[in-house]
C-alpha cells in the first residue's frame, strides 16, 4: 500500500476524468458498453493512465483484457466486475475486444 500511495503522489501530471453527460448529471450514473465508449473517446487516450473523478464499475460481458488500477493490473474475464473509486489512477491496459 505505502509503495502505491507513494506512486500516487508523483503522478501529477495525469488527465483528470469527470463525470460529464448533462442530461445524466442528476442521476450521477450512466451504463456505457466499451464499444460505445471507444466511439466516444480515441481508443489511445484509454490506454493512457488517468485519474477518475468518479465511480467506475466495469463488467465484463466477453472477452478478457486487463484494467490498470492505481498501478496495479487486474486481469478480466467474463464474468468479472471490477469497481474503481473516485481518486484512482485507471487505465485499459489490455483489451482482447474488438
């Protein structure tokens, strides 16, 4: 834990993600399939570690890949959830998706 929240402190520099859908805002929530988000946002830019400024919960339908999570890789396959807190470093580090 104390080598993760050291690596925390130094990552700066990282592109922060907000919440952002107007007509979602009030719910706070918003149910997105990856190949809907890939047609959101350019397909390097998740690759990129970023800090979320909100909750993220990513269920894993198909497929298998790996998501990175303050530094720390966790392998998916169907069937996993993985729940990220608002504050954390995350990024797509893997993906077998098309």
């Amino acid at each position: 834990m104390v080598e993760i929240a050291q690596n925390r402190q130094s990552r700066t520099n990282l592109r922060k993600t907000r919440f952002d859908n107007k007509r979602l805002d009030a719910a706070g929530v918003e149910l997105l399939t990856l190949s809907e988000l890939y047609a959101r946002v350019p397909a390097r830019l998740l690759l990129e570690t970023e800090r979320v400024e909100f909750f993220l919960i990513l269920v894993t339908t198909g497929g298998c890949g790996e998501h990175l999570i303050d530094l720390v890789r966790f392998p998916l396959q169907t069937g996993d959830v993985v729940f990220c807190a608002a504050g954390t470093d995350s990024a797509v580090a893997r993906t077998g998706w098309p």
